[in-house]
C-alpha cells in the first residue's frame, strides 16, 4: 500500500494483499483528502437522511475508499479466497492536484508498480441517477492566456478616452473570433486532429441511458447545443470544445468604474480529444491567434500563449477490467453498465496507465446528483452498499 | 460662507464676505477633503522638496482653497477694496461624490445662492507644465451594464463544456461591435447628435500648448487614435469616445480556472459632449444593443440598461468672468491664458451653473503632472504662489 501525502511522503510501506505470482495484480486508487467545507453543517459528522449518507467526502472520496475497505473485509471475513493480489494508493493530495503523487510513482515504477496488471479507480460518478456505468474515456486540457496592453498603466477614461487605441476593444474583438454560435471551434484544421467515430462507438450511445431534456433543466440552460442524446453526449465527451472563462485585468466587480484597462488577459481553453495532443493543438491554436492578430492591425502590443495541457485518455473497454466489472455490476445491479467517458480531465489515469503500462478503468459507485466539491455532498445509502457489494465481485469476476 | 459636511449639514453659515448691493457677487468652491493617501511618505505633513510641495491635498483641492484665503487676506491686510461679494462653498464630501451637496445647494438656491453673478472654482490642472488655462467645458457620461446569462449556476468545462450555448461568447461579441479599430462608435447615428465644429472653435484648439508626442509618451501609448494636436484634443474634450471597462462574473484572477461562467455582466461607457443628452444617447445605444441581440440570434437571456448618465457641460468663454480670468493670468504670467476643456465630469459646474443661473469658471493653479488622487501628490510652489496672485488679480479684474 503506498499511503501518499506530501508531506510524509518517505512514508512509503511496500505492503501489499497478496503476492501469488500465480495471481494477477490490480492496483487500487482512492483518495482521503476532500474539497474545503464551508457553509456546511458538520460537513465532517456523517449524518444519515432519506437514505442519503451526507457528509465531506462522503462521495468523493473516502465514500468509494471504505467501500474498498468493506469489501476486502467482508472476503476476508468470509473466507473467501480473493483471486488477485492488490495493491493501494491512496492519497491526499488529491484535491490539490495531486501535488508530488507523480513523481513518487514514478520513483516506484520498477517496485510497488511492478507486475500491476491493471488499476481500478472509483473516483466519478454514474450520469444518472439509476444506472451503473463504468468510464472509459476522458477529455485533456489545452488552456491560453491572451495578452493585450495599450499603456503602461491603468487610465481613467474621462482623461483618456478617445485618445489611444484600448486594449479591451482588441482582446474582445480576438475572443468573439474563436467559435460560432451553435459552439464549433473557428481554429481551421482543428477538426482534422479528431479520431472519426465508428459504427461501433456510435452504438454505444445509442445504448447509454440518459435523460436529456432532465440535463437541460437540472442547470436551467436556456438551450443546448445538440438535439439528440447521441449528439450531446458525443458533444461532451468525444469532441472538442472551447469555453472562454474570463479576462485578467479589466474592471470585474459590481457597480460602475471608468477606467482603461492597460493590460489584459484573455483565458480560454479547449478540451481535446483522442487523437488530439497539447502539441498539434497549441500549433494550431497559436497559429490561428497570430493570424487573427495581423488581421485585427492593431498597434497595440499583443501575446498569445499556450498556458498548460494535459492529454485525453480513452481506452479498451473489451479488457478483462471492464468485463469483470461489467460482469460485477450485472451481479448486484442485474442490468449490464453503460460504458460512459467523462468531458474533464483525471490526470492520475494517465499516469497509472503509463507507468503499468496497462488497462486503467473508473468504476463509480456514486450517482450524478452527490454534489461533490459543493454544499452537501452526499452519498446515498443504496449507492455506498451496492458499491461495495460491487467492488467486492470485481475482484471475484477477475478470477475469469 | 456655506462649508458643507453630510455629517454637518445643519451647520449652515450664512456669512458672506462683503453685501454691497453694488457690487457683483462671486461665489468660489472648493473642497477640502481628500482621497485615501496609502502608500505615501508623511501625507499629511507638507514637505517642499525641489521647488514642489508634496502632501495629500496640496493640489487637490487643500492648496488652492489656501491660496484662496492667502489672496484675500493680503488684499485685505493691504487695504484694498475687494469690488466684488464674495461667497463661498467648500465641502468634505467631495472625493465621496459630494453626497448630499446638490441637495443641500437646492434648499439654499433662493437664499445662500440668489444674486451669485458667477462662479469661479479651482479644482483642476492645466492641460501641461508650464502655461496656464481656464477651462470652459467637461464631457458628460452615459454608463452601459449588458448582461448574458445561460444557466443557473457556473459550471465546470469539463462536465458541460460542448453542450450549451455559453454566455461568455455572446458577450464578447456583442462588446466586439462597439467601436471601430480607430475609436469610432458604431451606434448608428450617434454622431448627429454631436455640436458641429465651427471656425471658432477650431481655432482655440489651433492656439492652444500641447506636445501631441509627450502626451503619448507620458502614458508610453503604442499608439495614439490621432496625428494632429488639435484632432487628439477635440477626441478627447469635444467628441465622445467609448470604453469597454470589463466583465463582471467571469473568472479575472491571476491563473487558470476552467469556469464557465453562467452570468457575465459587460460595462461600458460613453463620454458626451453638447448636444448629446444621456436621453438622447441612452435610446440610440439601447436600440443598437438590441439589434446586435436580435442579430446575434443567441437562446441565451439577455438584459442591456442604462446604469447612470451626466450631462456634458460647456460654457460662454467671452463672459466677464472668463475675460477677468484671462487678464489675471496675463498680469501674473505674461501670457493669455489656453482656453481648454476636459475628457472627464465635474458634476458640481451644472448644479452651480443651474442653480445660479450664472457662468461658472474653471480657474485652476495646479500643473498636469501633480498626480491628485495618486501617490506623492504634489503642488510645485511657484504653482502656489501664481496662483495665489492669479486669483487675487482675478477679483480686481472684476471690477471692470
């Protein structure tokens, strides 16, 4: 088990369940630190109601850890001889970007990571409300900064305006370029970089469960950008996307102020998919602003640059990880799993699935509604038993 | 001698320096509050250093209140006839947006305000360094609030991003069609409302001191909307120019946050000038935002209002109390005074204006560069003393 937190980071114990070599290998993650909880009442006494369990953390994701932990003890109570050795990590550091985890396993790639054959995380959730899933993609990052100043300091428009070319008018001018209306991304080419989509993927969500009139209302959108399920969810999760964020500044509280922003700073990201890479993204990104740029002919000063990026993840949903916990759900469920992807980013997945070199896969057992990150988060009671009574036949399914 | 206060406003003094029914009666402004002084060295201790007195207030508005009641005390002290009334009004309030002032002044306009022939305030600066002026006209302000929403709560990119139409793209396209790359505003018919030019006019602005390549460099503009002295100051002074001044409820901070935001709230404002009301110019710009809404073809809500409006203010330049101005400056300087405007607003001229009935002047003693409401605020002392015996030859002139 390798128990991770920063600051007792040499702490690392070399222990694991099990070392039959005759055994496959799988790595369990899960996390212990939580979001902060303010505004909560006990946020960290769990309080039963209606049958949902609520607390900080309660889904994401000490929930999911106990549950791991309830599972083993019931096998091991029981006798039931557990077909594969396990291995933990455990962090908690999760919720601060998982500040070091990479470097410590990468230290331990040829020790404690060795012979993993494959690595189970439960740290999502279900789309809906009823229905298991186990995800298999995830989207990466591509985020740019933005730069335009037009003096070397802030001016009072009174004083100044009319006089010099503002930065604002350029930076709003270069934001309003990079989509259209119904959200298609102007970067030309960009669209090359994306994996087509196959018959096969496309039965996939056909298949998904989900409700999208209920998505609409639960953020009261006003109107969504595709139509049909299939679209939508496609448009989430296997397509790229842009949403610009904000601007660095200029005059952002309430009320009214006069002033000529000198310098500011435009943030927008996209998030990528296979076979879309930081690289081919940032070329063509920067490429596009630089042309928009010459375009605009501003004389004011201009920067655009590729702030970070992190990779999209997608992987085979045919492996015995997810037959197993196809096959688990279907024990304690009785329905077989939508196979779902997720449109943010988990970085620890890529990094499993490079330094073990093998399947990764998010098995959830909270629902889309637990409110993770927010004011009472909760997870429900069903959820939290049949979770366990999944994990637990997981590792039974992988004696396959 | 009315020395107001919102937390004094009872305090009333009816006291008039001289009653002569024979006489002309001058009322003078001033204010004697301050704006925060962070940051500097012993604000409010005066310090001369090189020919300049640093202090919070030396230049805006303690020192030429005090070179008020320097010039008429050596006039008295010397024994001569002051041939004009005197009346005067300072307030407190001033840096606070002289709350309770314009109230104040309308109970008191057929008393404390009847037979004011004119008024003279010394609250701004010269247009350069070194040539004095008398300003005759402020641009006036319309503020503009457009609010974009499209859903009810922030949402993250990762889960959403790709599946709604986002309020930050509207935004910054409708903010995107506000102005021309050369300052020009697109609201259609904007400019019938501006006063033509005339002859006269012009050539004030043809006599007028100013280093067009100073200025710039005094901001270290990249570049400046306008190549000639005379059209950079009527785009500042006597044309209205519009600035875009931010988003409220984006993300602004330093960093990245991959937000999008569910509520974005543009600002922008137009600097007036004659003949442009903040009625007239209201209806034009509403109309146009709504248009640009329609055109936009957006589902996303949207709300645009007129947050506030002053009007722009100028005045007869050939009126005793400008042609008295002019010559004190000429007996103290040796030179005739420029005849300038300013970019921004100084509310109290129109409420003493309308209240008088009567001219209203803008002497000022302070130079360009004494940083009022910044750190070390100064008043350079030659600036002191001349204007101390500019505004005592000014009430001899008077008596033309």
């Amino acid at each position: 088990m390798l128990c991770y937190n920063t600051y007792f980071s040499k702490h690392f114990v070399n222990k694991n369940l099990g070392t039959d070599e005759m055994k496959k290998t799988v790595l369990v993650y899960g996390h212990l630190d939580v979001q902060p909880a303010d505004k909560m009442t006990d946020p960290f006494e769990l309080v039963e109601k209606d049958g949902k369990l609520f607390g900080r953390g309660s889904t994401d994701d000490k929930g999911p850890v106990i549950a791991w932990i309830h599972a083993i003890s019931v096998l091991k109570k029981k006798g039931v001889d557990i077909p594969v050795n396990l291995k933990f990590v455990f962090e908690c550091m999760e919720e601060s970007g998982s500040e070091g985890l990479e470097e410590a396993l990468r230290k331990h790639k040829d020790d404690f990571l060795k012979n993993v054959d494959m690595t189970c995380i439960s740290d999502n959730y279900w789309l809906g409300k009823k229905k298991p899933c186990l995800t298999y993609g995830l989207r990466g990052l591509c985020y740019y900064f933005v730069e335009v100043s037009c003096a070397k300091q802030d001016l009072h428009s009174g004083s100044y305006g009319g006089t010099l070319p503002e930065a604002m008018n350029d930076l709003v001018w270069i934001l309003s370029q990079l989509t259209d209306l119904d959200g298609t991304i102007r970067v030309p080419h960009i669209y090359d970089l994306v994996e087509p989509l196959t018959d096969g993927e496309r039965k996939i969500y056909e298949g998904i469960e989900f409700d999208h009139e209920e998505y609409k209302k639960d953020i009261a959108a006003h109107s969504l950008l595709k139509s049909t399920k299939e679209e939508l969810l496609m448009s989430r999760w296997r397509y790229p996307s842009l949403s610009i964020h904000g601007i660095e500044g200029a005059f952002s509280q309430p009320g009214a102020k006069t002033v000529i922003p000198n310098k500011v700073i435009g943030k927008f990201s996209i998030r990528i998919v296979p076979n879309m890479t930081p690289k081919s993204v940032d070329k063509l990104v920067i490429a596009y602003l630089n042309d928009l740029w010459a375009k605009r002919g501003s004389p004011n000063h201009y920067n655009a640059v590729a702030h970070h990026g992190g990779m999209p993840w997608v992987t085979d949903i045919k492996h015995l990880n997810f037959r197993a916990g196809a096959r688990a759900m279907k024990r304690v469920f009785g329905v077989e799993p939508d196979y779902t992807r997720e449109g943010g980013t988990i970085p620890i997945c890529i990094t499993f699935q490079e330094l073990t070199g093998n399947n990764v896969m998010l098995l959830p057992i909270g629902a889309c509604d637990d409110m993770a990150h927010s004011q009472n988060e909760k997870l429900d009671r069903s959820n939290f038993i049949q979770g366990t009574k999944t994990l637990a036949a997981y590792l039974l399914e992988l004696a396959e």
